[in-house]
C-alpha cells in the first residue's frame, strides 16, 4: 500500500519512453497568445493584469539593473503555477515533484545571480561572506558558514518546492483512500473526511501559487543582493 502511494511521484513512461518531456511541454499550449487587436478578450486582459502585479510586487526593491530579469522571472512563475495546478488533476502527473526538475530550475538562475555579482561588484559579492564588524577570531568560522550557506541556496529553492507538493498530494491520496474505506463502513465519518479532503485541495491549490511565488521571489532576493 505505501509503495502505491508513492506511485504517482514515479515519471510515466510509453512504451519505455519517459512522458516528464511531455508533461513539461504541455502547459504551453494553454497560454493565451497575444493579439493584434486593440482590445482583448477577458483572458488576456487577466493574464496582462496578473504579469504587472507580479513584477511590479517582485522587483520595486531591485534597481534598474536587475529590471532585465523580468520577463525570464515572471515567465518562470507562471510556467510553475500552471505546473503545479495541472498537477492537482486526477490522472495526472506533477514534474515539480521532481527534486532533479525543480535543481534544473534553482541552480543555473542562482550562479547567474552570483555570476553577475561578481562580474559587476565584486568586492560587495564576497563582503556578504563577511558581516561587518566581526571579531576577528571569527573571521574564518563566519567565512566558512556564509560560504555553506551560500552554496545551500539552490538546494533549499528545489527541495522547498519538491518537499511542499510531495506532502500536499501524499496527504489528498491518504485522506481520499481513508473516505474511500470509510464510505461503507461509516458513512457519517467518511462524509466528515470527504469535507476534509475538498478544504485540503482548496489548500492544495493554494499553496501551488504560493510555493511558485516564494520560488521567485527568493531568487529575485538573490538578484538584489548582486545587482
């Protein structure tokens, strides 16, 4: 029962051709392409709407210089929106419940992070490694830390993102398979964990944006420390 459970965490195959391309691929043809027209539909005018949210929210604290991330920041966020809402849909499967899919995302965005750092204002990338004022007995223990935390970042961007939807969809199987067994045996209680379950996905749901969102906004905070 356990290892059923964590079935759907497992990359679907055809024929021994893995589908994880094809799930990738195939939230694109949802988006909404944009007209020529001077007025467009409801769609589009939602989806414009949510992309000046976003980047005016995400990049007032940032300076001009790191505005050229926009589009490649806000374009990610929606892909992991779609992503992980299409991911809630029975009979479907979730890429961003791959940790080796979610570090593709979070290293190379983070070393172009520290990469521009670098390049630009090299003496403030490496003071972050120093807070000012140290005692100078701790000089290399602080080094030695920041540098472990720095090099942790990409790693606590995928496993964050893996860790929260692996143990939303375990949790909405675990309480659907519970109603299932419960429906005729106690109806009244598998009614009761059957609510449970609907205020779960609702949850779910939203933690899907959310977790997209703290994805980029953490890199956008690494942006603004290099830019």
């Amino acid at each position: 029962m356990m290892l059923s459970f964590f079935d759907q965490f497992a990359s679907p195959t055809y024929l021994g051709i893995p589908l994880i391309a094809l799930a990738i691929i195939l939230p694109w043809i949802f988006y909404p392409t944009p007209t020529s027209r001077w007025i467009n539909n409801r769609l589009l005018t939602l989806q414009g709407w949510f992309v000046n949210r976003l980047t005016q929210q995400i990049f007032l604290p940032i300076n001009q210089g790191g505005h050229k991330w926009a589009v490649l920041l806000a374009s990610l966020m929606i892909f992991l929106i779609t992503l992980n809402m299409l991911g809630l849909l029975p009979y479907t499967f979730t890429p961003t419940t791959q940790l080796s899919l979610n570090m593709a995302f979070a290293v190379p965005l983070w070393l172009a992070t520290v990469i521009i750092g670098m390049r630009n204002q090299p003496t403030a990338a490496l003071g972050h490694l120093l807070p000012e004022g140290t005692p100078t007995p701790l000089i290399p223990v602080l080094i030695i830390i920041e540098t472990i935390s720095l090099f942790i970042r990409p790693l606590a961007l995928g496993v964050r993102l893996t860790a929260n939807l692996t143990a939303g969809h375990l949790l909405i199987q675990l309480i659907a398979t519970a109603a299932f067994v419960l429906l005729p045996l106690m109806p009244t209680v598998a009614i009761l964990t059957a609510t449970v379950l609907f205020l779960l996905t609702l949850l779910e749901v939203a933690v899907a944006m959310i977790q997209a969102y703290v994805f980029v906004l953490l890199l956008s905070l690494y942006l603004q420390e290099n830019v």
